[in-house]
C-alpha cells in the first residue's frame, strides 16, 4: 500500500521547518539507536527535530510494514473491525495503515510514552485528515495497562525496546485487552525475530490462533540459524534519500511479525517464505506448510503458475 500523499506531504513540510544538516544529523543518530536493540527503554528521539527526522525517515517504512503484515492478517480472519489501538505508536505510522485498510474501523487510540511524539501525530492527523476519530494518550508500554479492549490492538517496533521481562508484561496485557486480532511487528532481524518468537510461543499457550504468517499454531520449523522475515518497498522522495545518504529511489523494509486471533482464522496451507525465482517455463519456490520447509517448483502445466508467477514472499500458495 502507497504511503498517503496527504500524510507525506504533512510530514515533510513539519521536517522542512528544519535545517537540512541538523536534520541529516538527527537522522543518523535515530539510525544508530535503532540499530541498536538494546532493549533497555532508551529514548530514540529527545527534542523536536529529532522527532521531525524519525517521521520522515520511519514513518513511510513503519507504515509499509504494518499495512503489509495487516492486509495478510485479515485475509485470514473472518470478522470485522470497528476499534483498534496502536501501541507505541511514535507519530501515529501504524495507526495511518489501520485506518487505511480496517474498512469498518470507527474508532482509533494511539498510546506513545513521548509527548513529542504524541503531538506531532496529532498534528499529522489533523493536517493530513486521517479521517477516524483519533485520540491520543500518554502511555509506557513497559509499565502501563490498557482501560480497555480493542478489536485490534497493533504494536509495531516496540518490543525491541523492552527488557525480556517487560516484553513477555506487555504481550500477555495486550492480549488480554484484544477482542478479535494482535498484530506484533518487529524489525526483520535476528533479534527482532526472536522477539516475535517467543511472543508467538506466549500467545499459543494463552489459547491464540496464528493468523499470520504461520500456517497453524505447530512448532516453528526454521532451524537455529534462520529466521523469518518479509520485505515492504518504501517509496523515496528527494527528502527522504537525504536523510538515509542514498539515491536509489526505494529501500526494501524487512520485517517480521505475528498475528493472533480470538475469532476464528482461516490459516493458509503454504506461505512463501523467500522471493520467487522466476524462470520461463517454472518458479522455484521456498515455503513453510504444517510438514514443515521445503523447496516446491511449479512448472506451466500447473493451475498455481500464474499465481506463483505474480507472488511474492509472504504471499499464500
């Protein structure tokens, strides 16, 4: 899904209140913190250009991920949403890909700890018309509870921040708080899939269904040194390759996530797990079923060429 170009042009008007260099600086040093993964609670942005920087840098990227990870989720549920939450929501990325693909969504929350962050969302909200009912609120994933439920609850980037204690805190609260769907993201790294996996194996106990990307709730079959991930391209503008110091006109996102479900799921049978290669006459397949990984090739005589010719990684086949 494209990044709104009401929102970009919201977001990059905020960051042009700012000089260039001070924010190329801000950029690279958001950067490096968010290599990082500490895991400790540190501040990634600490004053207003930092905070301009991290949106015009993170939030098309965030956005492409969420909205990804989102639209194959609910594919594989059979309920509509009408209330969802973004936690840790930075300046509102994964709330914007909510609103964009919950069709029947009425009401949306946005939870940051930071008030720079909690106002430059409302403030992209208003200028670039979000058009749901949004409010934000003061809130520490690592500490705070939710007062209520939501039909679904999306946290993105978030527990990569967390202490392990405070990550396994935060993903039995949100799922007690969930009505229909949880949708974790996290960076597609070694760390950030580790993450996701044991929030998978906490939600499984808690009695979750996987909607995505799993074929079912069976024992991730992916050996010790693998892990699961998928690719969101984000369209740059000039702006945006200043700050990352890059001229090619996109950046691939890698992701990894997972999405639990209290109503009900429609699992698929495979999930391709690598970029197709595609050849003439075949596509050489790497996908995850219940019997585990394998290597499929599907040739021209097959009723799943042309789906597979179109599919990428993350897609069902």
């Amino acid at each position: 899904m494209i990044f709104p170009e009401r929102l970009r042009e919201a977001v990059e008007a905020n960051a042009l209140k700012y000089d260039r260099k001070e924010l190329a600086k801000a950029a690279a040093a958001i950067s490096e913190r968010y290599r990082e993964e500490k895991g400790d609670g540190s501040r990634l942005v600490t004053k207003g250009c930092e905070t301009a920087a991290y949106a015009a840098m993170r939030m098309p990227a965030t956005f492409a991920a969420v909205s990804n990870a989102l639209e194959h989720s609910l594919a594989h549920i059979g309920c509509g949403i009408e209330s969802a939450a973004d936690i840790g929501a930075g300046t509102g990325a994964a709330g914007w890909a909510v609103s964009e693909l919950a069709e029947s969504l009425t009401t949306l929350h946005c939870f940051e700890r930071e008030a720079q962050m909690r106002e430059l969302g409302k403030q992209l909200a208003g200028e670039a018309e979000i058009g749901i009912n949004t409010e934000w609120f003061g809130f520490d994933t690592a500490k705070d509870t939710l007062s209520r439920s939501y039909d679904l609850i999306v946290m993105s980037y978030t527990l990569n921040e967390l202490s392990e204690s405070g990550r396994d805190r935060a993903v039995d609260m949100l799922w007690e708080k969930t009505d229909k769907l949880l949708l974790i993201v996290e960076p597609g790294t070694k760390a950030g899939f580790a993450n996701i996996q044991r929030a998978r194996e906490r939600l499984i106990k808690a009695g979750a269904d996987i909607a995505y990307p799993c074929p079912g709730n069976g024992s991730c079959p992916l050996p010790a040194d693998d892990w699961c991930h998928f690719t969101a391209r984000v369209q740059r503008t000039k702006l945006h390759k200043q700050l990352k110091g890059g001229d090619v006109p996109y950046e691939d996102e890698k992701f990894s996530c997972i999405a639990a479900a209290k109503c009900g799921t429609n699992p698929c049978e495979r999930r391709i797990l690598r970029h197709p290669q595609i050849s003439g006459g075949f596509v050489d397949l790497r996908v995850c079923a219940d019997g585990g990984i394998s290597d499929i090739r599907i040739t021209k005589s097959q009723k799943e060429f042309k789906a597979a010719r179109k599919s990428d990684c993350g897609d069902s086949i």
